[in-house]
C-alpha cells in the first residue's frame, strides 16, 4: 500500500511530535516548535504528510512569498520501519513539485549518507559545507536543488 501525501491539518500535530522524536531523538524539534510550524502553514509553511492510516513520514518546506528567495527544506522524516519502501521519494517529489520554478536548498549530516544520496537522486548538489555545525563536531552539507538543473 502506498501513503496518501497530503497537507498536514492540525489533528497531525501530535502524530508528527511522536513522530519527529523516533526519528531525531535528542535533535527533534519540541512541542511548542511544531505548534509554531503549524501556525505558519497559511504563510510560508508547507507540511505534507506521508498518511497510511497513521503518519508515517513528513516534509517541512519554508516557502517564502517572493519567489525569488529559496525554499528551504527543513525536515525530512519516515518512520524507521518503513524507511527504504519508496516514501522518502513520494515525500520529495511531493515537495519538489510545490518548488516548481524555485530554487531549494537543504542542509543534510554529513554522516547521513543515506539522506544525501536521497537528495542527490533527486538532483541536489553541494554547494557548501558548514564545519562543526551539528552537536559532536560534524559537517553539515549544504546542497540546491533547482528544477531546470543541469
């Protein structure tokens, strides 16, 4: 079976605290700072959920209103049982397609290689690299996507 994507509403909320836990342990965002994603959502926030019944994955895209700055990819997350089955793709396409025409960039571990070569599939390069950045000394990648890539 594969997962509706779909916008987030607000009785996703506490599903998508639970959720961001799992997969981010002591790096996920608190309460309070999903509460304020979800206040952003009729401005410059984007949250599709991956739905099977439950979430099982999401995608967090700060959009802003002048089409010339960057959408920033926030967040990416699949429940770890069901990572590997194709959701991180139906996430990203979900969310690319609402890029059309923009520039979008991210900023992945550079440990997670299994997330960058997800980004990579779908046309992310490395722009620039952030020494130190992440808790324990770790690089962060910073990496663009634009739909008419070369």
């Amino acid at each position: 079976m594969r997962p509706a994507i779909r916008p987030a509403v607000a009785k996703d909320l506490d599903a998508l605290v639970a959720l961001d836990r799992v997969c981010f342990g002591a790096s996920a965002w608190s309460a309070s700072a999903w509460r304020n994603e979800f206040a952003r959502l009729e401005t410059d926030r984007v949250v599709l959920v991956a739905d099977e019944g439950v979430a099982v994955g999401y995608v967090v895209l700060l959009v802003p209103s002048a089409v010339e700055d960057p959408v920033e990819l926030l967040r990416v997350a699949v429940e770890p049982a069901q990572r590997r089955t194709g959701i991180g793709g139906q996430l990203m396409t979900a969310a690319l397609q609402r890029c059309a025409g923009r520039v979008v960039l991210l900023e992945v571990a550079a440990g997670n290689k299994s997330a960058e070569a997800l980004y990579r599939g779908f046309g992310f390069g490395e722009i620039s690299r952030r020494r130190g950045y992440y808790a324990g000394g770790e690089d962060a990648v910073v990496m663009r996507w634009q739909e008419d890539h070369e």
